[in-house]
C-alpha cells in the first residue's frame, strides 16, 4: 500500500494568480509527478486549457490519461460530494503513479468544506492535505478590495461604502486567508515597499494564528516552499476559523455569475482593452479571462483582467486545425450578457467563419 498522496490546495479570489502559480510548479515540477484538479467557475475551461498548454502533464499510453481535471459544475465547496468525490477517487486508484496533487479553488470557493472531504473514508485512507496556500493580489488589497477594516487602507483609496459592512465577498477572502498554512503575496511588483508592507500588516490582522507571508512576482516561487509542509490540515480544523461554521450550507455566490462568449472574430489588441475597461466601469464584473484571436500574428494571446487592470501575453501558437476563435469569459454580479456581447461584436473583425455563440 502507497503512502498517502499529499494533496495542496491552492485557494484565493478571483484574479489572484492562482493558476500562474500551479503553471510554474507544472513547469518546475523537478520530477514530481503533480496531478492537478481545476474548479472553473462559469462553461468554458480557460484555466485547464492554461494548464495543459504546459505539455509537462504527459498522457503516457496507459490507463492515466491525462492529469488535469477541470470541474465546472459549480463552486467546489459546493458540489464536493457530486463532483470531487468521484474525481479523487480516480485519483486514489492511480496512486502509485501520482506524487502530489494540486487542487485549485475557483475563487469564490471555501477552503475548508473542501478539506472537510479528506475525513471522510473514501479519500482519508489514501489522502491527506499536505498544506492550504492562499493567494492574495497584493495590488487589489492595496486598493482597498475586500479588506475587513476600511480605515486601514483610507490613505490607499477613496471611501467605499462596501467597505463598511460585512460582504459575501468579504467573507470569503477572510475565510480563505483563516484556512491557510502560507499565505503566497502576489503581483508584488505592482506597489512600492511602504504598501507592501501596509498589506502584509492588514493580512496578518486576518490569520488566526502565526502563518508565513511570501512573496511572488507573476506566479514564480520556489516549489519546495509550496509542497511538502506536512500540515495534515483535515485533522486540525478546529483551528481555522470560518464563517460558515454552523451552517450546513452556504449560499455566498448566489448573485454571482459568469457569462461566456465565443467568437469567430479577430480584435485588435488596445481597442479590446480599451472596451473591457469601459464594461467593467459599467457593470460590476470582477474577472475577465479568455483567449483573443489578433490579427496577423500567428499566436494565441491569453488575456486576464482584475478590475480594470488587465495582464496578456501570447502562449502558444494556433494549430493548424484549430480554429481561430475568441473565447472570453466574464465572472460578476448581475451581469448583462447581450450588453457584453453587443459592444464586442462592434469591435470585432469578422472571420470567413463568422459567427457568435454564447
């Protein structure tokens, strides 16, 4: 009989960096033989097709396939017996072959019903939670977004009403933060030292005990300090404090939805940034991610956006027998699809297979 699998559950809201993070431990793996489990939060699998875009999760001929899981009918926390259960129980049958297994939340997630799940004896005699980590967008924080208490980041940003009541998103970035074993600050590079430092302050006034703050620029940290930290985490829960602790269900993203599009359609780069940036100021969108066909360039551009701060790069070039679409998907609060679809489709090149879907 195998040793238990360490499990690491990567969490964080949305935006955070999360999937930069599992990339580059994919990318580093320094032999590790890493399964990863993807909850994306809305129809299309922009994260799970990130990941696999790694060509380091081999599909080796036999009955392993490959070791990306994306599960997308809901929130994880949520749907963990329909969903999760079945997928590690795969796993678990594989476990000869599997060193580590990553698992990251969606971000609107709870940490710690998940965990819950390695108590019971379906997984627990094979499994074990080697560590949660939580990501924080030391950018957003920054800002203001989400923080517990408004005063502390008055000198950072304009007053925000939101700020001064309790949120169901607020809720959940300090549950998230309650749950973990080293907190991953990220986007660092995005402030100067003296609001780094205002940050960590603000994230440590949230931690219910003493857990280690690191810091990483686009997602790049050492894998040893991620994997390996023996936490046992489904055996000490009493200790990570939640919101949701009495209650046998919750309901935090109940207004929060995602919309998706696909288009045959090419765009040009700073006008469809330029439009996303005018939609998130008019509906309240807090996560734009996707793949953008552009004109004359023979490579896929991968686009991300955080409010209205927007990251994008080119991963990998189109396959010949791939179309060339644009795949965007909008995770929000009330979202109005056909107002997104419609200012998009202005701006839009029509292809020779023209069309929309979503």
């Amino acid at each position: 009989m195998a040793a238990k699998i360490p499990v690491t559950v990567i969490t964080g809201f949305l935006g955070s960096g999360k999937t930069s993070i599992i990339r580059h431990l994919l990318q580093n793996n320094q032999g590790r033989r890493i399964a990863v489990v993807v909850n994306e939060f809305g129809e299309l699998g922009i994260d799970g097709e990130l990941l696999k875009s790694c060509q380091i999760c081999p599909e080796d001929g036999d009955d392993s396939g490959n070791n990306i899981f994306e599960l997308t009918n809901g929130c994880l926390c949520c749907t963990v017996q329909e969903e999760f259960l079945p997928t590690m129980q795969q796993l678990l049958k594989r476990r000869e072959s599997i060193d580590y297994i990553l698992i990251e939340t969606s971000g609107l997630a709870l940490p710690k019903p998940l965990v819950k799940a390695f108590r019971w004896p379906e997984i627990r005699a094979g499994a074990t939670v080697d560590a949660v980590i939580t990501v924080v967008d030391c950018a957003a924080v920054a800002s203001g977004t989400f923080a517990s208490d408004p005063k502390a980041v008055a000198a950072q940003a304009k007053a925000d009403d939101s700020l001064e009541h309790e949120t169901p998103l607020q809720e959940l970035f300090e549950d998230q933060l309650a749950c973990a074993d080293l907190v991953v600050l990220n986007k660092t590079d995005l402030v100067d030292e003296d609001t780094k430092a205002q940050v960590e302050e603000l994230i440590k006034q949230e931690l219910p005990r003493v857990v280690k703050i690191v810091e990483s620029d686009r997602g790049t940290i050492d894998p040893s300090i991620l994997l390996g930290l023996q936490a046992a985490v489904e055996d000490n829960l009493e200790t990570r404090p939640s919101h949701h602790d009495t209650e046998e269900e919750h309901d935090h993203d109940d207004e929060i939805t995602s919309t998706h599009l696909i288009l045959d359609r090419t765009f040009d780069l700073q006008q469809l940034l330029s439009e996303l940036q005018e939609l998130v100021q008019q509906q309240e969108i807090y996560r734009i991610k996707g793949f953008v066909s552009v004109p004359s360039k023979s490579m896929r551009l991968v686009i991300q956006g955080v409010g209205t701060r927007f990251d994008q790069y080119y991963d990998r070039p189109w396959q010949p027998e791939e179309a060339r679409q644009t795949r965007l998907v909008f995770i929000g609060r009330n979202l109005n699809s056909s107002e997104i679809e419609s200012q998009l489709l202005k701006l839009g090149v029509r292809s020779q297979e023209s069309g929309v879907r979503s």
